[in-house]
C-alpha cells in the first residue's frame, strides 16, 4: 500500500478471472488478467485479501493514464469469497 501526497491510501494489484462461458452456442474457458486500483478504504480492504484468494470486485473501468489507454478497474466495493461465513459484503461504498 502506499499513500498519495494528501494522504489517502492506494492499493494496486491484479486480478486474475478464469470462467467457462457459452459463446455460440459452445462451451469456452476465458482467461484474463487486469490490473487494479483501489482508494481510501477500498485500498485498505483490498489489501486485506489474500494472495489467491476469490474475491468479487465491483468498480469502473478507467484508462492508465493519459498515454496509456491500457484498462484498469477503480474498485469501489470487494466481497470475499472465501473464507468469511454468510458471503457478505465486507465494504461498501460509502
């Protein structure tokens, strides 16, 4: 974790999504890997999670930077998957 020049606190990582979907009517395996950044207290929940671990993300999709067009998700709300005992949301937005 590390902080911006104000103060508040930035976690970047990536996520990795492997899933079977149905595309035409056949069966495929999609792979992907994205990077992700989260703030304030989504940055501190973020970095709670475990290496490895499932965890369901919401947020938006942003570009890098100004040169970079690359996509990043901007979380906004983590839900562990594993490892907690009902499935709950563990933050929130706002």
């Amino acid at each position: 974790m590390r902080y911006t020049p104000a103060g508040v606190p930035v976690s970047e990582g990536w996520l990795q999504h492997s899933s079977s979907q149905i595309e035409s009517g056949a069966e495929r395996l999609v792979e992907v890997e994205i990077a992700v950044v989260a703030l304030g207290e989504s940055a501190r929940w973020l970095q709670a999670a475990p290496l490895g671990g499932s965890v369901k993300l919401t947020g938006f999709l942003a570009a890098k930077s100004r040169n970079s067009k690359a996509p990043v998700l901007h979380v906004n709300t983590l839900e562990y998957l594993e490892g907690n005992e009902n499935g709950s949301i563990l933050q929130e937005e706002g």
